[in-house]
C-alpha cells in the first residue's frame, strides 16, 4: 500500500502515517510532513489588554524526548524531489510500485 504524504500532512494525520508505518506492506512517498504531533490541544488565552495571546497545551506525547515529530516531521520511504510536478505524483508511485 502507498500513501503520498507532504508538508500539509500533520496532527491526527501524522499520528494516522505512524500507525500505517507498523506493516511492512506500508510505504509513505513524497516529502516529510509538518511535523506537529507531540505537543496537542492545544489552548489560547488572550491578555486582557489584547496585546498578546498565550498559547499551551494540555497534552504530550509518550514518544518525548526519544522519538519527536515535531520540528522534524515523519520521513517518506520514497522522497520526491521538486524535479516531479505534483501532478505527476500518482504516475510516479505507480510506476514505482509496479516496479
């Protein structure tokens, strides 16, 4: 099975690419992903005077510190570089798969 992933992949879609990654009949291609997973639900609280909003959040991955995502996105097993047009992403993991 193939997943096309890019940078717009993140949270719940990066929690979903970790649990496909666990079959070894499981291949991600495109870039890495946004890398925004460990920390989540996240909160915001604006001051009262309205100058700045705090943000936190209320949940942290069991991954921490060993295995983090964010910052660094969850890496394709097959890269495509930016020489192939999106349009041409299916064609490519097609032909790569066939193959």
């Amino acid at each position: 099975m193939a997943i096309i992933v890019n940078d717009k992949n993140g949270s719940t879609a990066e929690q979903f690419l970790l649990s496909a990654k666990q079959s070894r009949k499981v291949k991600l291609f495109g870039v890495t992903t946004a890398g925004v997973l460990d920390i989540s639900n996240m909160n915001f609280a604006e001051s009262p005077d309205g100058e700045f909003t705090l943000g936190y959040c209320i949940s942290k991955s069991y991954r921490l510190p060993n295995m983090p995502i964010d910052g660094r996105g969850i890496m394709p097993d097959y890269f495509i570089d930016s020489s192939i047009a999106d349009s041409e992403w299916l064609s490519f993991v097609q032909k790569t798969i066939e193959n």
